[in-house]
C-alpha cells in the first residue's frame, strides 16, 4: 500500500484541490490510485474542490470525505483560513467496497439501513468507514443547532450488516457554526448523506480513541425528565439550575457548546476505578432559551440513565493521545506488522483554540506517526465513530486514530 | 447495625459534600483559567495580527529593513534583499563588508556605522555601492540607528536601505540641466550679439556684390566672406538650439521622411560608413521645427562618423512607443505617446568617465580643429526644447546608440516644399525698427536696393509715433523683438491696436525664443533671423506683400 498526503490552504477550490492531490501523488510517489480521502475546510468551494481532485486522479478513483473544521497532515495542522487535504491510496490488494445513502435528515436509522443494505453481501470487510453529515439544522433564534444522531444512524448499518466489524468514522462538520456540510460521494459531492467505505484485503486496522475528560466529583446523577436531546431534570430538580449552582453563576449558558462541563455514562462498574475508554461522554451544546433543560450533541442520554459530570481537561486530553498513540504503535509492531497509512479523526473541540491548551494535542500524533514514518492525515469532526466496550458509539471530544498495518 | 449503617451513611455523605464541593471549585478554577488563557490567546491573537501588519509594512516597503548585531552582523534582512542584492535573507552575506565593492566612497559608510556603535548615536545617512549576486551594481542610501538596552548600551544597528541608483542619475540629469541652463543663457547671448554683428557684416557684403559681377578681382573675396559667415551663422546657430533658443516653426513632421532625406543627404559624401535604416510604418508625426530636427541628425550622422575613422555602420530605427512613468520620471518627462528614433553606430564606442560630458557645450574628444563641440549639445538643447528625451547607451569597443523620444502626435504632416532662393524686387514702403545702428544702416540699403521705400525707427515707442502718422503709406513694419524699453512684443500689441490689418516680420537675432514665447501664440505675419541673406528677406517680402 501506497499513501501520499497533499495540503493546501488557498481561497480557490479548484486550485486547492488540483494541488492536494498532485502533492500527494508527488508525495507517495502514486502510479495508479484507486481511492481519494479529501477534506475541506467549510469556507472553501467544495465542488471546485472536488472537481480539481478528479481533474488530477481521473474520474475512475472514487474520492470520499467532505467538510471539516480543519485539517492535519505530518507537518500541517491548520483551522484557519480554507485548509484542505487529500491522501491518495494505491495499492492492489485492497479490496474497496463504497455505499452511499442520502435523507440523513429525514431518518438517520433508514439511512443507516440503506447503507448497511450496500454491504450486506460483503463478509470480508474489516473494517467500515463511514462520513456523514453531522449537521441537520443550523442554530437558530430558538435554540442551539440539531446533530444527525449517530447512535440510529449506526443502528441502522449494523442491522443490515452480515458481519460484526468495526465501524469507525466521523460526523463531518465545516465550522463552529454549524452551517451546511457536504459530503464526497466517491463520484459526486453531496449533502445529508452517509458515505460508507468497506475496506478488506491484506491489511489490519489498529485504532484507539483519545479521551480528555474526568469525573467532575463522581457524584451519579438520574436523568428524571428528557425528551430526544434536551434534558430538563436530573434527580428530580431543574438541570440548568443543578448547573448553574456548580458554576457559582449563569455565565455558562452563553457558551456553545459548554466549554468545560459535560455529561458522561459509565459503561464498567459503577463504584470502580476510574477508566476513560470506558465513558462515553456527550457534550452539552447549550442550554434552552428559556433555561427549562439542555441540548446535548447526541440524542442518546434517556430518562433512568445514570450520568457523571464530567470535566474537560486539557493536561489529560494531551496525555491521553500521548499514551494511546505510542500503545498503539507498541501494539502494530509488536505484532510484526507496518504501519501504512493513519487516519485521525479528531473533535473540532479539542483545537488548542477550543480546549485552551498552550499546544495542539494532534501533534503529540504527528510527532509519533512522523518517528515511524507513517503518512498521516486527519481532520476535524463533529461526532467520532469508533467501538467502546465492543460496541460501535458515536462520540463526543474524542480523538479516534486508525491506523491500516501490513505485514512486512 | 443500625449505627454502623447510620454511621455509613453520614460518611458517604461527608465525602460526597466534600466531592461536590472540590468538584465544583474546580469546575469554577478551571473555568477562570480558561477564560484568562482566551484573555491571553486574545493578546497573542492581536500580537499576532500587529507581527503580520509590520511584516506586511516591512515586506512591501520599497526599502530593505536589517538588523545588524555590534560586531556589524546581520541578524535579520528583510525580502526586500533579493530585490535589491538578488539574496534571500537566508542566504545574505554575513556583512556589509562582503558585499560593497571596491569603490573607495564605501569606507565612510561602514566608518559610520562603527561610530553609530561607539557613540550610540544616530548617524547621517550614508551610500554605499554594492555589487549584486548577479555581478551588476547596486546604490544604497543606509539609515542606521543604534538600538540600545535599558542601560543605554549599543546592542544592535537597526537600518534601512534605499535603491538610490535611480536617484543618482535624476540627481545627475538635473545637475546636468542646470548646467546646461547656466552654459545656455551664456551662450544664447553671446549668439545674439555675433547674430548682430554678422548681420552687418552680411548686409555690407551682400551690397558691394550688388554693385559689381563676378569678374571684379574683389568679387571672390566678397562671396569668400558670405562664406565665412555662413559658417560663423551655423555655429551660432548651434549655440542657439543648445541654448534652446531656436523653436521657431513647429510643423506636424513626419520624422521617418526627415530620417530617409537626412541620411541620403549624409550618405552621398560618405561612402564608408552604411546606413541601415530599420522605420516602423504608421509611425506618429512630431510637431517639431524641421530644420532644427534635420540639425539634430546631421550632428548625430558626423558624431557616428567620427566615431568610425574606418568606416562601419549606422542602424536608424524608428518606431512608436507608450511610454509609462517610471520610464520617464528619472528624464523629468511626462508619459505618453513618442516616436523613439534610435541611432546606432559600430564605432569605438564612448568611456564611461567621459559619457555624462558628451552634452556638454564645446566638450570634444577630437583634435583641435575636427569639432566645435557644439553638435552634442545642440542635439541635448533641441530635443529638450520639445519636450523629448535623448538617452545614451555605449561600451568602449562596442558602439555607441543615441535613443531620443520625442512627443507623437496625430496631426498629419504637411507636403515638404523646397523652394531656391533669389532675390525678388518689390515696391512699397517699410517702418524699420531696430535699436542697433548697424542693422538700420544696412537694412535699410538692403531694402532700398530692393526698391522699398524705407522709414527707420530706434525704439518702439518711435515706431508706434510714426506708425500712427503715416500708417496709410506704410506696407510692413519689419520689427525687431529684443530692444531696450518698449520690446518688441509690447511694441507688435500697440501697433495692432492701432490697425488690426498691420503686416509685421519680426526680426531677432535670438529667433523667436525662450525671451519672447508669446511670439508664438501670436497672430504674426512671419519671423526672418539675423544673420539674413538678402535673397531670403526679399522673399519673405513678397510673400507678406501678397505678390509672390
């Protein structure tokens, strides 16, 4: 397998496609490319994007990904101004299989099921990939922005799929702003969609998912009143007021999504010692307008559910992809394997900028993935995909790094 | 049991106070830390912003920005370097040292610096010359300041240098000009006066060949003195056009036909030299004085010549060319349309030392007595004087090219009629006024020979007494332009005040110059300059008569 990497950060789609990928053919020295993996920032022509990329690598090679916050390569780390990507894939015994379902707005569960239809005769698959729209509806007057759901969307996938795989991806997202995402379709460009990529043949997918967050006072609470996202009462009291006593003051409900505080559930023992791969955490967007409950990004968090707050921190989010990343590497090459090609898909909340951190913490990745020489690109998400405790979960402030390994 | 579960209880519920409340401090830490690090993330934001403003300000300033530690190192160069010095600030040369050539006015520069180090104070700017990656030269003008610590030690030489090699020769046109003004008033005088005097002579000459035929022993003399006059009326006819005094007929011309007619008439009695003429089609007219653009390339044909004792060739090319003004602000020109006419020669070329004198009046690389000196400078004068430009390039061995331009114009030039000269007889009566005896002398037996009756006034205001009186017999005044009192301008506005329909031929030994511009804009009936012929003032008498 062959992997070459392209950046730019230039304010012309069709030129910054055109040059990611001829710097990425240039860079992995690409003869015959059968898949595109491209990003793009939320400001720059996606469609001009697109279309540079194609003009580059031919209409045969399906290209996918879509809109991201920002990007990441082995020397590039940027979410300002219009950056994009693009790693190029050439080899002969990967076997590619892609999918791809539109309505996600409608009915994130059908369109999962659509998809997962896509691949329901496939049974060599190691590994799904999916990009999807994170964005239903922008923010309005009345209230924060609405997310496509992942956990019906991955339900979705996994009733039509033959096989238990990993599904791993991201929820793909142009700005803070919530604004319109798009998606690419291996041909086209489009929006609302589900991108599904099954990948199989002669490789190995590692992955870890990065956390950052720990119990605020490790105090359960009951969800006593939720509808869908919102969350009106835990423990039979007024959540927005619960948070307010924490804060000392109502300040926080300015923020969007809440900077520091977020809700978690506990997927090992209860009273236990405290394991981050084991807390699937949920940021809160917001609070309502009217101060009756709060937004969460997924939809996921019912009544009778037992909930932590948590607390983002930066220390241990920076420590944690730290860790992660060199365990991972361990493991690859433990095993006798090369790693080819990482992919990281990283939440648009951990930028520096967002976590308030003196230094990126994707470039703890870069730093490593550089030492092995291992081409990497990643991007800036909504909602990560990746297994916990087994089970495929959409994410929150999570950093999921895949790496594909070959035997040697 | 009961005590013991009480007892639980009370402690579960001590640590979980205590939890929530370490919990919530820190939710309220950490919350004050994130907001003071966007206050500082927003300080490295607008620090960040100022940097790339002051970039931006640095990097497209037309000036090189350094910084240079005290032993006179740079310490950082700004983008401007590879401009001016064809290095990227990354590959700059360590020192001033390493890249000034060895022109010996570079000491006092880099002997500022050093003292701008000792001293901690701010010196005069300075140039210093520097050869480029590329071998050519480049003028600096450097404006150094020492940087100082809070103990008011040197610890660095903030400077910033300017391309002057521009400026040096704008410095040095103008200086040139200013020259060229001084030497051109002197000259233009001196001209006037000769003009005079060889009027005399030329009219004495001209009245004793009337009396005798060309058999008479004295007759070769005489015509040998008309001659010699003729020759002494060319020189100060080119001490006129340096001076810029000689603009008189401006015509739409069309200069490709002066070229081809110049270099016939030059190319006849030089069978050495080959003229290569290479004239754009369509090319513009120039609103010029014909006779003085004929002068122009005659003095640059025998500088051509000259400068091929062995023969060789001479490139005449003309064409149209925009011009914008970055080509014409160091010529102190406007831009705009000009027909450029380039003449190149192949001969020994021109030494660098010598070439800014080349316009100079009676400068000459020839032998006593092979040039006056004068050709150059006239060219300098009379392309100034239309408002053109003449530039020259020329390697000793390699040739040398004169580049004039001068302002193109859409007027169509009128057919060019030559016409032979010969005295005509007329009749009628003429007011002669000229405040020099020797003019009126032999003007006025000039005119009676022609059979004019004639009336002599000394000044203007004498003119205008007898104008009045006898304006009814009176045909043409004949009117010189530079007398003291009432001049000639002032004395053409009363006479025409007194009769509208009045016929004047203005006479100057200056011709109409820069003294008398109005001249120009003025409804005259024509202008004879002094020294004149006897068979050209009896023209021009005709034609004003009305009975040519």
């Amino acid at each position: 397998m062959k992997v070459g990497i392209g950046y730019a950060n230039e304010t012309d789609g069709m030129a910054s496609g055109r040059k990611v990928a001829e710097k990425a053919i240039r860079d992995g020295n690409i003869k015959n490319p059968c898949l595109v993996i491209a990003f793009a920032g939320g400001n720059l022509d996606h469609f001009g994007f697109f279309n540079g990329i194609k003009s580059i690598v031919g209409n045969d090679v399906p290209v996918i990904g879509g809109s991201a916050i920002g990007v990441i390569t082995n020397s590039e780390l940027a979410y300002e101004g219009h950056p994009s990507v693009a790693a190029i894939i050439e080899s002969d015994n990967l076997k590619i299989e892609l999918g791809v379902a539109g309505d996600l707005d409608k009915n994130e569960k059908k369109a999962g099921q659509w998809l997962g239809a896509k691949f329901s005769g496939t049974d060599a698959g190691k590994l799904l990939l999916i990009l999807y729209d994170s964005v239903k509806k922008g923010p309005t007057e009345k209230g924060p922005p609405v997310i496509n759901a992942s956990p019906p969307l991955i339900r979705g996938i996994e009733e039509k799929l033959k096989q238990n795989i990993p599904i791993l991806g991201a929820g793909v997202i142009g700005d803070y702003g919530f604004g319109v995402t798009h998606q690419f379709c291996g041909s086209y460009v489009g929006s609302q969609s589900v991108v599904g990529l099954m990948l199989g043949g002669d490789f190995t997918p590692y992955y870890r998912v990065m956390h950052g967050c720990i119990p605020k006072d490790g105090i359960y609470h009951r969800v006593t009143k939720a509808d869908g996202p919102v969350i009106y009462e835990m423990d039979g009291r007024p959540v927005v007021k619960i948070i307010d006593e924490q804060y000392g003051s109502s300040e926080w409900q300015k923020q969007n999504p809440v900077n520091r505080l977020t809700l978690a559930i506990n997927h090992s023992e209860k009273y236990g010692d405290f394991l981050e791969a084991d807390f699937v955490t949920r940021l809160i967007s917001g609070a309502l307008p009217d101060e009756k409950g709060i937004v969460l990004f997924e939809p996921d968090i019912r009544e009778g559910d037992e909930v932590l707050f948590m607390l983002r921190n930066g220390t241990m989010m920076i420590d944690s992809v730290k860790k992660n990343t060199v365990e991972l590497f361990d493991e690859i090459l433990s095993r006798g394997e090369k790693p080819a090609f990482g992919l990281y898909i990283d939440c648009a909340g951990r930028t520096s900028a967002y976590s308030e951190t003196l230094y990126e913490e994707a470039s703890e990745v870069q730093q490593i993935c550089n030492r092995y020489n291992v081409p990497l690109m990643g991007f800036y998400s909504g909602v990560e995909i990746a297994p916990v405790k087994g089970k495929n979960r959409g994410l929150d402030w999570t950093g999921v790094l895949l790496v594909l390994a070959q035997k040697y | 049991m009961v005590t013991e579960l009480e007892d639980a209880r009370k402690e579960a519920e001590y640590y979980r106070k205590i939890a929530k409340n370490t919990g919530d401090q820190f939710l309220r830490e950490t919350e004050e830390l994130s907001t003071l690090v966007n206050r500082i993330r927003g300080v490295e934001k607008a620090l960040r912003e100022g940097e790339e403003r002051l970039r931006n300000i640095i990097e497209h300033s037309n000036e090189m920005f350094y910084l240079c530690d005290i032993n006179q190192k740079f310490i950082y160069v700004s983008p401007k370097s590879q401009e001016f010095l064809g290095f990227k600030p990354d590959d700059m040369k360590s020192t001033w040292t390493d890249l000034i050539t060895d022109n010996p006015d570079n000491r006092a520069g880099l002997e500022s610096t050093v003292k701008a180090i000792e001293s901690a104070i701010k010196q005069k700017p300075y140039m210093i010359e520097c050869r480029k990656k590329d071998g050519n030269k480049i003028l600096l003008e450097i404006d150094e300041s020492p940087v100082l610590d809070e103990q008011g030690r040197v610890v660095a030489i903030a400077g910033a240098a300017r391309d002057v090699t521009g400026r040096e020769k704008l410095e040095a046109d103008l200086r040139q000009a200013i020259k060229m003004e001084a030497i051109g008033t002197l000259a233009g005088g001196i001209a006037h006066d000769f003009n005079n005097l060889l009027m005399g002579i030329q009219g004495r000459a001209s009245l004793m060949l009337m009396d005798i035929d060309r058999f008479h022993p004295f007759y070769d003399h005489l015509k040998g003195i008309e001659e010699h006059i003729q020759s002494a009326s060319d020189l100060t006819k080119q001490l006129l056009a340096f001076a810029r005094k000689g603009k008189f007929e401006v015509k739409p011309v069309d200069m490709n036909g002066l070229i081809r007619h110049a270099s016939q008439m030059f190319g006849r009695t030089k069978k050495d030299i080959k003229i290569n003429l290479l004239l754009q089609q369509d090319l513009w007219t120039v609103e010029t004085d014909r006779s003085q653009m004929e002068q122009v390339f005659l003095n640059l044909l025998i500088n051509a010549w000259h400068a091929m004792p062995n023969g060789g060739e001479i490139f005449i090319r003309s064409e149209n060319r925009m011009l914008d003004i970055d080509f014409t602000h160091s010529f102190s020109a406007l831009p705009g349309n000009y027909v450029k006419i380039s003449v190149s020669d192949t001969g020994m070329g021109i030494d660098e030392n010598i070439r800014e004198k080349i316009f100079d009046p009676f400068f000459t690389t020839k032998e006593m007595g092979r040039g006056t000196g004068l050709g150059l400078a006239s060219v300098y004068g009379i392309i100034k004087n239309h408002s053109g430009i003449i530039d020259v390039q020329s390697k000793r061995g390699e040739g040398t090219t004169f580049d004039i331009y001068l302002p193109g114009s859409n007027k169509e030039a009128p057919e060019v009629k030559r016409i032979d000269e010969k005295a005509l007889q007329g009749a009628g009566t003429i007011l002669l006024v000229d405040d020099e005896p020797m003019i009126i002398n032999v003007g006025k037996a000039l005119l009676e020979r022609l059979g004019y009756r004639v009336i002599i006034a000394e000044n203007g205001m004498a003119a205008i007494e007898l104008y009045e009186e006898e304006k009814d017999r009176i045909d043409i005044v004949i009117l010189d332009i530079i007398m003291p009192g009432m001049n000639g301008i002032e004395t053409y506005k009363r006479l025409k005040k007194c009769n509208p329909e009045i016929k004047v031929l203005f006479s100057s030994g200056y011709s109409m110059d820069e003294s008398s511009p109005e001249i120009m804009k003025l409804d005259t009936n024509g202008f004879i300059q002094k020294p004149y012929k006897f068979e050209k003032l009896s023209q021009k008498l005709r034609t004003m008569m009305g009975t040519n």
